[in-house]
C-alpha cells in the first residue's frame, strides 16, 4: 500500500473554516486495464455511534435508536465508480444481467456514472470480482456510514454545516448559519473537493450511493458488528450521501433514504468496498 496526503478542514456551525490540518492515508490501486485504475483507500477498524440524535436539525425517526457498531478494517474506493471505470468493466462478461456502457445523463470519464440501479451495482461488483481475482461488494450502511464520519459525530463530516465549496449539492439551500450559494446543477468530476479524515472524496454529494442492506424503518434489531443487514424479502435497498440536486439535510452522514432496487435514476451511483486480506 502506499501512503496519500491530503487536507482536512473543518468548519463551524457559521461556515467558518475552524481547523485545517494535514492528513495521510494508505491505499491500494487495483489495475483494471486499458489505463485504468481503480483507487481503494484503507479504512482501520474502530466502533463508532451510528444514527442521528433527536436533536441533529433534519434528523428523522428511521435514524434515531443511536447505537455502537464496531467496524473490522476494510478497504473503500477513494471515489464513487467513474463512468471510464464503469466502461471499463461493463466491457467484461456477463455474469447474470447485462449493463449499458453508457448510461450517465452527465457525460464524463471523470464524472461518477450514474442513472445505476442497486442491481446494475451489484452486476459490476460481480464482474469486477472475477476479473480482479479479489471480492468486491457494495458496502454495508454501517461500513458506509462509519466511511463517512471518518472519527467525526457531527451532521457533516466538515463539521457542524456544509459549504458549496465543500461538497456538491443544492447549496442554494443552507443548514444553520451560512448564506445560500450557487449550485451547480449536475454531477462535478470526483476528487474536486476536500476529502474526509479517511481520505475519502465526495462522500457528501455528488451522487447517491447504493449499499448492500435491505431497508429498515428503524434501527431497532440493526447487527452490531458492521454487516449488512438483510433479514427479509424486501426489494427496498437504502441510499446513501445525498447528490448534486438534494439539500444539505438530506447530505448528512445519518441520511437514510430507501429506494426500489430497480431504480436508475440521474443521481444514483455507488462505490465499492473489499476486505483486508
């Protein structure tokens, strides 16, 4: 693995950028051929608090129930899927559903792909998988939401509210004390904000992200030990992040929002997880 250096900035509830310091984090590249990579950035292991308290502004009850969650190390991809990785590997054989090369209403080999239902997302793992040799799945909400918060407890992983020049969203929405802003109405190229205290990029906007578990109205009965939660016959997957069009409390890092496994919509897309060998 090699190491990567970036900065961490932290803001308060205002706006006010409050603390910048260095970060470093360890990565792997997985070579996917045709001259392109593939970024998967370590994360260590730890517990964390997951959900939104009642009294989080914009949080709701399908986050409430706060509980721990220890979280085994793992890796995660630096970036949502780009669509020159997406062609990459839908250019592989079929394993059970055939993929659309190109399905992103916004066009761009550096732009996360989008319009991906939950199927289509599991499709590319599959694929990705067997051309790689390692196992690939979408993460787990807990993995995600642990990814996220990357050692913070607050609504963004920047702090207490969200900047334009922070992440990708509808910025002409604001959460505690900032002015509205311009947004940028389509996707933006992965990487071009700050990233979290993990290394991760754009892990607030942009675009949704699929994850493995079935939805849940509650965290009532939620496992505590990271894994994907899936106990039942239910077509309803969960979302995770918010996207370029949503508002910033639908960007938090506790955000739920459930979504038919089937749908592709032009703000959907996802990123991958493997384990630590």
């Amino acid at each position: 693995m090699k190491r990567f250096d970036f900065e961490i900035i932290t803001v308060n509830s205002r706006g006010e950028k409050s603390n910048t310091r260095r970060g470093n984090a360890r990565q792997k590249i997985e070579t996917l051929g045709n001259d392109v990579n593939l970024e998967m950035v370590y994360i260590p292991e730890g517990s964390f608090i997951m959900g939104a308290s009642d009294a989080e502004k914009g949080s709701r009850i399908s986050e409430h129930l706060q509980h721990e969650v220890k979280v085994p190390a793992f890796f995660m991809a630096k970036y949502p899927i780009t669509q020159a990785q997406w062609r990459r590997i839908t250019s592989l054989p079929k394993i059970k559903r055939n993929l659309e090369p190109d399905p992103s209403n916004f066009k761009g080999d550096n732009h996360p792909v989008e319009q991906i239902s939950w199927y289509d997302a599991v499709e590319f793992c599959d694929r990705l998988s067997k051309y790689t040799r390692v196992e690939y799945r979408l993460p787990s909400e807990a993995e995600w939401e642990y990814a996220c918060r990357a050692g913070s407890n607050t609504p963004f992983h920047f702090g207490e509210t969200i900047l334009g020049e922070l992440a990708n969203y509808d910025a002409s929405e604001t959460y505690e004390y900032h002015f509205p802003e311009e947004s940028s109405s389509k996707t933006t190229p992965v990487g071009e904000f700050p990233p979290n205290a993990f290394g991760l990029y754009d892990m607030h906007g942009n675009v949704w992200e699929w994850c493995l578990d079935i939805w849940h109205s509650t965290y009532e009965g939620a496992p505590n030990d990271a894994s994907a939660w899936i106990d039942q016959n239910n077509n309803c997957r969960i979302l995770r992040g918010g996207s370029w069009q949503n508002p910033p409390q639908q960007c938090r890092c506790a955000y739920r929002k459930r979504c038919d496994s089937f749908n592709s919509l032009f703000n959907q897309g996802f990123r991958v997880v493997c384990s630590v060998q």
